[in-house]
C-alpha cells in the first residue's frame, strides 16, 4: 500500500513537472529577441512576445519563409597590412578584443575574408610576391614580406574563428610582367610566357599559404581592371582576361588546385565602359572559359552590371567584393550608406558581401591620400580603440545571419525596409531599419504568429525569431 501510493506521487510529480516544461517551451517559442543601433545607442536588446491570429492580418511585414532565394555564403572584410601596423599600439588584450568584436560570433561573427596578393594602395609600401624580372619558373617567388604584416592579421583572425576562409586578389602583377613596368598603371603584358608565369604566381599564392594553415579558396584575377589610379593597379581588356583565364589560369588550377575557386573579379566601372559587355557577356557566355568561373566580384561601379549578370547568367553566383569605403568620416550617414549598399546587394541576389578595411589608425589614409572610413579605429597617440558606427550596421547583418542561410520573401508596406532570413537551424533573421525622421509602428507576421514593434527614427533593427 506505501509503495502503491509512494507510485502515484512520482507519477503526479512528473505529470507537472512535464506541464511546466510544455508551457515553458511554448514561452520560450512564444518570443523574439530584438536588437537595435542608433546614433544615441549601440545595441539595445528586448524581448517582445509573439501572439497566434488564427486568421490572416494586415501585417505590414510579412515573411514567408517558403519562399527562398539565393544562399548567404559568408560575411567579412580585407586585410590590410595598414591594418595591422595600426593594431600593433595596442597591448595584446585589446588587440584580441577588436579581433573577437569582428570574428567571434558574439560580434560580427566574418568568416570569408578578402586579402590582396601584393601591394594594395592599404600596403606600407608597394610590392609583389615575385619582383625577379624575368622569373618565369617563379623560383624566387615568396611570402616573405607578408609574414611580418599580413600573415599575422589573418593568424590572429584564425585563432578567434578557426573556419575562416580567405580569397585573394592582386592589384598589380609584378612590375616587370607588366607593359609600363610599373606596379602603377599600365597593361599586363599579353606575353605567352609572362600569362604562363603569372598563372604559376597564382598556383604559388595559394599553396603557400595553405601550407602556412590559411584556407585560400579563391582568386579573383584582378583588382579593378578599368581603374588606372596612382596606386598598385593593372589595366585589363575583357578579352584578355578571357584569354587569360581560359588558356592559363583555368587549366592550370584544374590540375593544381582543382578545389580553389576562380571568380571574375573584382569588376568595377566608369562611364566610358558598359561592364557587362566588356567581361561578363563574352567570358560567361563562353563556356570554355565560363566553367572555370564559380561567380563575378562587383564593387563600386561595377555593380550596373549586377541586375543584368543575375537575369542572363543565374548560375553564376555575385559577391560585393569591397563596401563603398567613404571619406574618413565614420559617423551614422556612413553606417546607413553601408547598410544601405548591403541592402541592395543582398535584394539582387548577392551570396556575400565584404567590407573593406576593418581596422585603421586615427588618420584612415591610404598610401596616395585618400582618408577612408573603417570599422574600428585605432587612436596610436593614446594607445585605445574606437568602434565606428559602420561596425553596427554591418553586425546587424552579420552576427545573425549564417553561412548557408537562404533569403526568404519578406512582403513590406511602402516605406518600410526590411530583408528576412533562414538559417541552417530554422531560425528566421528579419533585418529593418527606419530611415525616416519619425516613429513607425510595424506589425511583423510569421506564420500565424504576429508581433507589434515600435521602429525609432534613424534605427537599425535585427529580429531573431527562433
């Protein structure tokens, strides 16, 4: 009989605590968790509570997670070797801070990062990795130089975020491969042996690295091909590219590195040439070339060409390959430019989006004088680091939003802004901003769940719908 009664109460105890955890879990269900950013606060979190409407409302957000484009492949920005001289004023422990601020997922969580091969115009000093004239065989070919800048940079990204990927793409070939033999301007030299060359200067840069520990996974050809300016650069045709890429570079990591990518990349603009005619049109509408071709890098200018590379090559993935990079101001208008630039990226089908620099000493000057906006400032006078207002509109983004999440349809009331994601776990990303000079109320509906939130003038929202 006390044993039989002694049976019962265990069985009610555990009746109850199974109720409690049911209704605990449809709590836990029952809510998102918001984030918002603004010129008076970075970061604000609060927790609203979803309510169920067994009938379709007037929600002036609404996301249909059924619905899906492209696959979100990665987030991050370049390094720099300006970068990482500005870092070294700082002790070790607040230099470990700024790289767990951009790599951990508590920050901005970069996994997929740009570095240049050679001197960019964010380089101490202009270089190659092979400055021999005439080194066909590339047997002087080194990293050596990247070791005490470069190297380290990404090192220290690693440690933070062990997956890190990392593409790269060059400013200039070596001076001497070049017409004008100049890291300057110029046009490469459609030289048989100087193309043969300099395909083998590509295999060399990613093997040298990947035996450093440091998982290249692409290459884009060329930095900019229609920008001549005073700093590293080289002038390329589309047809040369194509002949490039398609007699030497394509064949040669087909055997070599058959699991590097080749991007065409990174194509920018101006006003005396129609980009998509000039590369996109007659490489990837060749297929001998176009299949050693995972996608095209836009920047700048060069993204009038997006619209139509998406609607006449859909197979073909797009990257941003370097954010507008601004005049050195670092304030809020720059941080919505930016947010603003991803937007548009993202609506027309980007797979990934790249800052540009990440961090820069107080002064922000490149190699030829231009002052450019970073992400993270580094005060060398009094040894401390500032976060600019670009950090929080682009880790809205990115601390949420996943590799291999897809974008999902998000229907938006004129006026209001707004992208929804999928993450690999179900999770469900909606990203908003109120650009406007007053309050908004929005209803936002998933589903049959619908939840009223209150958007702030000159706000940037991230809803983490779990």
């Amino acid at each position: 009989m006390i044993k039989s009664i002694s049976s019962k109460s265990m069985n009610i105890k555990k009746t109850v605590a199974l109720t409690v955890y049911l209704m605990l879990c449809n709590y836990l269900i029952a809510q998102v968790n918001i984030f918002s950013s603004n010129k008076e606060y970075q970061w604000k979190t609060e927790t609203l509570e979803w309510s169920n409407t067994k009938k379709q409302i007037e929600a002036d957000i609404i996301v249909n997670e059924e619905n899906t484009y492209q696959t979100i492949d990665g987030w991050g920005g370049c390094f720099n070797e300006r970068g990482w001289k500005a870092l070294q004023y700082l002790t070790g422990e607040k230099q470990k801070e700024i790289m767990t601020k951009l790599f951990s997922d508590n920050g901005c969580a970069f996994s997929y990062c740009r570095m240049p091969i050679g001197a960019s115009d964010y380089a101490l000093d202009y270089y190659s990795l092979n400055d021999t004239h005439g080194d066909y065989k590339m047997n002087h070919f080194s990293i050596d130089r990247d070791r005490k800048y470069l190297f380290p940079y990404i090192k220290a990204a690693i440690q933070i975020n062990p997956e890190l990927k990392v593409w790269g793409s060059p400013w200039t070939p070596p001076a001497w491969m070049k017409e004008n033999n100049s890291y300057n301007k110029g046009l490469i030299k459609m030289d048989p042996q100087i193309l043969e060359a300099y395909a083998l200067y590509f295999q060399k840069y990613v093997e040298a690295y990947r035996n450093e520990g440091v998982n290249i996974v692409a290459v884009h050809p060329q930095n900019e091909p229609l920008h001549l300016p005073a700093f590293p650069s080289c002038g390329w045709s589309g047809q040369n590219l194509k002949t490039f890429i398609k007699d030497y570079l394509g064949p040669r990591f087909k055997k070599h590195v058959p699991n590097c990518e080749i991007w065409l990349g990174t194509i920018n603009g101006n006003k005396e040439t129609d980009e998509f005619s000039e590369y996109i049109q007659p490489i990837f509408g060749d297929p001998e070339v176009a299949k050693y071709i995972t996608g095209a890098g836009f920047q700048w200018d060069g993204d009038s060409a997006v619209e139509r590379t998406n609607k006449e090559f859909p197979n073909k993935k797009i990257m941003q390959t370097e954010t507008k990079c601004g005049w050195g101001t670092n304030d809020w208008k720059y941080a919505f430019e930016t947010y603003n630039q991803m937007v548009w990226y993202l609506e027309r089908n980007a797979s990934y989006y790249l800052q540009w620099n990440m961090v820069l000493n107080e002064t922000g000057m490149s190699s030829w004088g231009w002052k450019q906006n970073t992400m993270i400032t580094v005060d060398t006078f009094n040894k401390t680091y500032q976060i600019n207002p670009q950090y929080w509109a682009v880790r809205h983004f990115t601390q949420f939003v996943k590799p291999q999440a897809k974008r999902v349809s998000c229907k938006t009331k004129d006026g209001i802004q707004s992208l929804a994601f999928k993450n690999p776990n179900g999770n469900i990303v909606l990203i908003l901003s109120n650009q406007s000079n007053k309050e908004q109320n929005v209803t936002i509906q998933v589903k049959k769940k619908c939840v009223n939130l209150k958007l702030l003038s000159g706000t940037i929202y991230s809803a983490l719908i779990k």
